[in-house]
C-alpha cells in the first residue's frame, strides 16, 4: 500500500475538524502549518541567485528582502533578522527593514530597540500603517497606554471596518478606561459594514452577543483550505486568550494562548504576542 499524499492527509484532517465542530472539552485544531518543499526550493533559489557574481545593489537588496520575508514567514526569525541587518549596511533609509527589526525587538521583549526601529519607520514613511500598530502594542507592553491609545487609534482609522484594528484599540484603551473602552468598542462595532466576518464575530462575542461556542462555529464558515482555517483559528484563540486573561481566568487564557500558537502563523502578531503572554504567564508562576 502506497503513502498518502500530504495534501490529501491535510484535506481529510481539515473535513473532520470542520464536521467536528469546537467544544469547550474538544477545542477546534487546524493542522499545524509546516515548512513545504516549495517553501524550500524558494528559499534554496534565492540564495543561489545570490550566489552569482556580478549582481548589482539594487537586484541584491530586493533578492535578499525576498529571502528575509520567507525566512520570517516560516519561523526562522535568525536568519530573517540576519538579512534585514545586512540589508541596512546597503541602505538605511527602508522603512520595511526597520518594521521588521521592530517586530523582532518587539518579540523578545527588547521594547527600547523595538521603539528605536519603529519611530524609525514612521520617521521614513509616517503612513506606514502597521508601525502605528506595532508601535502602540509596545507602549502598552510598557505601561504607556495614552501613547499607545493614540497609535492605535491611528492605525484603526486608516480602516474602520477591519475588526483586528478594533479589537487592539480596546486592549489598550480598557487599560485606561475599562467601561469608556466598552462603550466605544459597541460604537465602533456599529459601524462596521460587515459584522458578520469570523473577526467581526470576535468582537461580537466581547460584547455579549454570541457564545464562544456560536463564535467557533462561524469562524468555519466559508472556509477553503487548512491555512486559512489556521490563520482564523490563530487570531480568535488569541483574542479568546486575552478575553479570559481580563476575567482573571489565566489558566484558561494560557491554554488558548497555546492553541493560538500551534497553527504556526509565525508572521501574524498574534502568533508573536501569544508567544509573549505565554512568557509572561509562566514569569508569574515562577
């Protein structure tokens, strides 16, 4: 008898998980991403193409930038970190490089070069959006809420509809004010064109008005393949993770901040600040 196929072994995983359903004994598992073949044969061609002799600045940066997202994507943070360094002794004036340095610092709790890296960023490009994000998650992770109100705010209004935007600025807000945060968390919600989008169901359950249980359910709707499924799964176990973590539930919100990482979305904050919490769960144990 033959191997199975991969794909079709991930294909009959991800049928069962969605027949399956979520419960709060049975959680609602994707297969875990991996690194395919053609994740390495990419990232084996543009080191080669490196490789060659007479390569002008501009083909090497951008070959080199190309192996530094892939390398980011699929976890290798060292090596990723590693080109985007080398990338800023060619040139320091690319605000992508420094978010991605960021992002890094960001991580590993360094908030001083996180902080460095990202005004850097916005000093470049002040309509890089995604630095006002990371920028705010880093004031908040060092107590300055106001600070990170402001970013995050900013990074909201460039889309008013998208629910991750909304969700961080009520994180951060509630530190400053937990029932005002409430208040215009139900506003913004309001304003949304389509709530009926797995993250705008996030928010929906924040506010009452679904269960965890109705929460998981949706999030599989519409859903077209494993690393879609992954990619949902990460955000809402993250979200979930930080709505028990405010109950006090910590036990709970460690589990979920697990779950959250073991899709194996290393490029989505939500995977990197998971990661954190689980850091600064298990400093509380100690």
């Amino acid at each position: 008898m033959g191997l199975f196929n991969l794909k079709t072994v991930c294909c009959i995983l991800l049928a069962v998980i969605l027949l399956s359903g979520c419960s709060n004994s049975q959680p609602l598992l994707a297969v875990p991403e991996q690194v395919s073949y053609d994740d390495e044969l990419k990232i084996a061609q543009l080191s080669q193409q490196l490789s060659q002799k007479g390569l002008d600045t501009g083909t090497r940066m951008q070959l080199i930038f190309e192996r530094g997202i892939a390398y980011d994507s699929l976890g290798f943070k060292a090596f990723a970190q590693s080109d985007f360094s080398y990338l800023l002794g060619l040139n320091p004036e690319v605000p992508d490089i420094y978010n991605f340095l960021g992002t890094y610092a960001l991580r590993d709790g360094d908030f001083d070069t996180a902080l460095m890296s990202f005004n850097t960023t916005l000093e470049l490009d002040p309509t890089y959006t995604y630095a006002y994000l990371n920028r705010a998650i880093t004031l908040y992770r060092t107590g300055h809420y106001q600070a990170a109100e402001r970013d995050a705010l900013r990074f909201y209004q460039y889309d008013v509809n998208e629910p991750i935007r909304i969700l961080w600025l009520y994180l951060i807000e509630k530190e400053n004010d937990n029932k005002a945060a409430k208040n215009e968390l139900q506003k913004r919600y309001d304003l949304i064109n389509d709530k009926t989008s797995y993250s705008g169901n996030i928010i929906a359950f924040y506010l009452g008005k679904i269960s965890e249980s109705k929460l998981m359910q949706n999030l599989q709707q519409g859903v077209e393949n494993n690393r879609q499924l992954a990619e949902r799964l990460c955000e809402a176990y993250f979200y979930l993770g930080k709505y028990y973590q405010s109950k006090g539930d910590n036990e709970r919100a460690k589990m979920l901040f697990k779950y959250a990482l073991a899709n194996n979305i290393y490029n989505y904050v939500e995977h990197q600040q998971a990661l954190y919490e689980m850091k600064l769960l298990e400093e509380k144990e100690e």
